[in-house]
C-alpha cells in the first residue's frame, strides 16, 4: 500500500466537507492536543532514503514557494519531538539542516530499512516515522496519533481500504518481526504488520484533525509538486 495521491486525496475533499459540521462534534482530541510541549518517550524519524526514481532528482529538495518539502516536513516535526532524526543514505544533501543523521544499516531495503535502522539507533523504544516529500504534516493528528498508542506495536492511519505507512507509529516491539522480514528478503512494511499488534486510525478520527486529507498528500512525480502549488 502506497501513501494517498495528490488526486485520491482530493476526490475525499468533498466527502469531509460535506461532513466537517458533524466531525465538529467528536471529541475524540480532547484530552490530547491541549499540551504543546514535546511528546514525550516518542522519537521523531524522517525518511528520506528513497531514490526519487519517478520524480528523476531529490524530491526532498523540491520547492513550495521557495522553501522545500524537507524544510516543511522538520518545521513542523521539531517542535514535537525532542529527539528527531534523518535517516538518509546522503547526508551531505541535510547537513545544513543540522539533524542527527543515520544511513541505513542494510541499503537496498527500501522504507522498511529506514524504519529498522532508526529503531535500532533512537534512543525512546517508539517513533513517529515520515516521509520527507509530505510537506502538510498537521501537528495535532501526530499529537493525537502518539496520544492513542497504548501498548499497540504500531498506529497507522487508514483511509477506506488504504493505509498509510509512512505517516506511522513504530515501536521497537516490531523488530522481530522487521528481522525476520529482511531474513526471507521480503522487503514490504505490509509484511510486518500480522506478526505485530496495530491500532488502525479511522477516517473520521483523521478527520477531525485534518478535514481535507493534507497531511497525506505527498509528491511522486514534478506534476505532484506543480499541483501542491496549486492548492
């Protein structure tokens, strides 16, 4: 399962407008976005190990009115997190950004071998985990997503039939599980998830938060940048 597209996400704009009067009155947040300090025992971790193969260059680097998606995606994260970490296989690209950085342990893996890398260098056993190219993080669905996590292995939002790994929760309860993934060279995160505990974050719970889906909009290709432009 891949991250919502730009286009998939906006077929659902109509779908939370229609219903934004009726989410006004969950209370699902109440209890956990009034604190704006630092989430605490959650490390913060953001993926940017990909090869850009469809966007043709570094697509952390692309710009929304002048500044990059990575810029937006750490503005967002660093008020949230006291410790917050890159993994990347270039780190020369990030050292303006002045982040701890981490290359990946086993390269060739994919978002699955970011994830276990950075389980097995952050210092809190759980992450908030991103990707870099998601530039409308919304701060109050990480505080409501670290809220909600209990003793579950992970929390992943899910939208209809689709999930979004790369906007998750993961815990270092789901290495064994990653280990022996990577020992059969099954390289999916959806490989991991029946040997692990997962609390799924409904549509409307996401809605409440993000009425319009933004924080999952992400770029694959340049028209998905020209397109967030647009919005």
């Amino acid at each position: 399962m891949s991250i919502l597209h730009v286009k998939e996400v906006q077929n659902l704009v109509f779908k939370g407008r229609k219903n934004l009067k009726i989410m006004s009155n969950l209370n699902l947040h109440s209890s956990i976005h009034n604190s704006q300090s630092c989430i605490e025992n959650v490390s913060g971790v953001i993926l940017a190990g990909g090869k850009s193969i469809r966007y043709g260059k570094n697509k952390a680097m692309g710009k929304i009115n002048g500044t990059t998606l990575i810029e937006k995606v750490i503005r967002v994260m660093q008020p949230l997190f006291e410790e917050l970490v890159l993994i990347t296989n270039t780190p020369d690209e990030y050292s303006s950004f002045g982040l701890p950085m981490h290359e990946d342990l086993i390269k060739g893996l994919g978002p699955l071998g970011g994830i276990y890398t950075a389980l097995t260098s952050i210092g809190n056993d759980t992450a908030f985990f991103v990707a870099c190219d998601m530039p409308y993080l919304n701060q109050e669905l990480i505080r409501y997503m670290t809220g909600i996590r209990d003793d579950f292995d992970a929390v992943i939002p899910k939208i209809s039939w689709k999930i979004e790994p790369l906007h998750a929760i993961y815990t270092k309860s789901c290495l064994p599980a990653i280990r022996k993934s990577i020992a059969s060279r099954s390289y999916k995160i959806m490989g991991i998830l029946p040997e692990v505990s997962v609390r799924y974050v409904g549509e409307d719970e996401i809605r409440a938060s993000d009425p319009e889906l933004r924080c999952f909009f992400n770029v694959n290709r340049p028209q998905d940048l020209r397109r967030m432009r647009n919005l």
